[in-house]
C-alpha cells in the first residue's frame, strides 16, 4: 500500500509541474486499488480544466461519473468500466454534461448478466467507440452523435436500429452485427468492417439499406463462413464501386478466389453458336465485383498444408490473368514456400506477400497497393 501511495506523490509532483500545458491524463485503476481511488481523483480533478484526452479504466465508475463541466479542452474521452466493478442492480450512470468531443469511447467490461444502463449528452464528432453496451444505453449515446463519421460497435445485442437513427456523414463502421436498419441509416458509407459471427442470410434488406451497400469502396470480413457475395442479397457482387475487399479467416480459397470470375452461366450466355456449329464470342463474360482493384486474404488455415498452398498458388495466378488490373496480397503466417515465391516472382507487383507479425493499417495497405 505504500508504494501505492507513493506512486500518487510522483504523479502530484508532475501534474504540478506540468502548468498548463495540455494533458493526456490515462488513469488505470485494479481492484486491489481501490483504496487510493480517491485520493487519485483529488488529485487529477484540478487539472481537468488544461485536459485535452482522459482514458479513465475504474471499478468504481460511480466515484468518477458523471464528469464536470470543467473540461474547457476536452477532445478524446475513453471509459472503461472494469471487470471487478461492484454496482447495485439498476444501476444507472450518468457519464457528464453535454460536452463536444472529437473521439469517444465507452467500454464496459462488467458482468452481462448486470450491464448498467448509461446515459450520454456527449456530441461526437470524429469517432465513436461502444462495447458490451445494452440496447438502451447503446441508443442513448448513438442518439447525440448523428454526425460521427466513425462508428465501432464491438459485442453489442443483435437486434434492429430505431428508425429515428441516421448518421448521414458516417464514412466508416466496424461492427459485429450486420443488420439493413444499420446500413440503412448510413448513405454515405464507404468502409465497413464486418468482425465476429453473427450475419444472418435469411435477412431481408431493405431498398435504402441495398443503396447504402452499394457505395461502399472497401470492405473488411474478419468473420469465418462469410463471404461478400453473401451480404446484400449479392448486390456488391455487381458493385463498380467496391474496389478494395480484405477477407481474414478463409475457409476455402479455392472457392472463394472461383467467386471472382465469371460463372458457367455467364460465359455460355457471351456466346452463341455460329453457322459452322462452332462458338463465337458476342461479349465479354460479366465480372463479379467489377470495380475490384485490391484483394488482401488470409489463409492461415491452409499454411502447412503444401499441397494447399499450390491450390492457392493456381487459383491466384487463374484469377490474376483473367483480371489485369487487380492486385492479390496475401498475409503469411510462416516461412514462404516455393509455390508462393514463384507466384510473386510470376506477377511481379501483383500479387504480393505481406508478413503477418509486421502490423500494416488498412490506409497504408491502399496507399501502397491500390493501383
């Protein structure tokens, strides 16, 4: 406990000597901290007022929330309420006043069983981050932010947006729950991440929510068994729009590299026999996913597997001839085999290997590789 309170006297010493320069407080607080939780708030609560970012972790979220209105500053607030927080059943909380951030986000690692039910007047701006939020909190928050641009629902209830929800400026949405009263809400969307497992086929989608998918221009499926041509009612199989499509998990690359070119039907339908009975070519063959430029995949399944590895290397190459303007990079989880090296050397600045344990953000792999 001593050097508890101790570590409280460094921080004391530095925020004095900080002045008014403007802070990034991050406050992280365990369970067996809870004794100096106040006696860190005292300390941190005079210089709220130069604080351009707080990222406050508490078991004790009732102690610290609601916030003051002595944030002149505030830009970036993130709140994580913890895994060991003791709140009676019912219990609300209210996060502050009607403050303008740029980013926000709200994280609560308490018990399903007791999520609390949380009130915002927050105005959100740039990015808007929620997890493990119920229903009502989560639209209470959503309902002062219509004008975010990015939006991150993690682990959130699967059930449908109110139709007063519209975010006409969102440019970005990373969830785990794909849904038309979603989608439907965002005309102006452009990339959409699509993580965990829970999409459903049967889903009807609605004509607003069609118009929205068919905007996008890139598109992330971190979920196993999903594939683009099943979202939509298979309308961004037809999109000119979509040009950049990353798939992590795949199950069957064969099968799914085969969904880039056209099918049986469409070939035989670009042809018509001629007087001599052979084929002659009328047109080109329609190809799914016309305006694809960029493909990242990841097979992390198939990389033991040799064998596998040349059946990807095939189907690659396949659809690398049939599709000239399309780059192919594929994440590699171990060491490189021939197949594949052979492959880079083949389509030299088409198809390219990208190490996995080397983090690259989607930004920078277009920046690089989108022709």
């Amino acid at each position: 406990m001593a050097s508890m309170y101790s570590e409280v006297e460094y921080a004391s010493l530095w925020l004095l000597r900080s002045k008014n320069v403007p802070l990034h407080l991050s406050i992280r607080l365990d369970s067996d901290q809870k004794a100096i939780e106040p006696h860190v708030k005292n300390l941190v609560v005079p210089h709220y007022e130069h604080c351009r970012s707080l990222e406050l972790y508490t078991n004790d979220p009732l102690l610290w929330l609601p916030l003051p209105d002595s944030f002149p500053c505030l830009e970036e607030l993130f709140i994580y309420i913890g895994t060991a927080a003791y709140l009676c059943p019912g219990a609300t909380i209210d996060l502050g006043p009607p403050l303008t951030l740029r980013v926000l986000g709200v994280c609560n690692y308490y018990r399903p069983s007791r999520l609390p039910t949380i009130y915002s007047r927050f105005i959100v701006t740039d990015r808007l981050i929620i997890s493990r939020l119920n229903s009502k909190t989560r639209n209470a928050i959503l309902d002062h932010c219509h004008d975010v641009k990015s939006l991150v629902l993690h682990r959130m209830p699967h059930d449908v947006f109110p139709p007063a929800l519209s975010f006409p400026e969102l440019r970005s949405l990373d969830t785990n729950i794909l849904h038309p009263s979603i989608i439907g809400a965002t005309p102006s969307l452009k990339h959409l991440l699509l993580s965990g497992d829970s999409y459903d086929r049967n889903v009807t989608w609605t004509r607003n929510s069609i118009e929205s998918l068919s905007r996008l221009e890139v598109l992330e499926i971190n979920s196993r068994g999903i594939t683009p041509g099943d979202i939509g009612h298979e309308c961004l199989v037809h999109s000119e729009a979509l040009k950049v499509i990353q798939v992590l998990h795949c199950e069957n690359s064969g099968k799914f590299f085969e969904s880039l070119l056209p099918s049986q039907a469409d070939v035989s339908s670009a042809l018509s026999p001629s007087c001599g009975g052979q084929e002659l070519s009328l047109h080109a063959p329609r190809m799914p996913f016309p305006g694809l430029k960029l493909l990242i995949i990841d097979c992390a399944e198939e990389s033991t597997e040799l064998l596998a590895q040349e059946r990807f290397s095939e189907c690659a190459k396949r659809v690398l001839l049939a599709r000239p303007n399309l780059v192919v990079c594929r994440w590699w989880w171990q060491g490189v085999n021939g197949h594949l090296k052979d492959l880079e050397a083949l389509m030299l600045g088409r198809f390219i290997l990208l190490i996995s344990s080397v983090n690259i953000e989607m930004e920078e792999l277009i920046k690089r590789y989108l022709r």
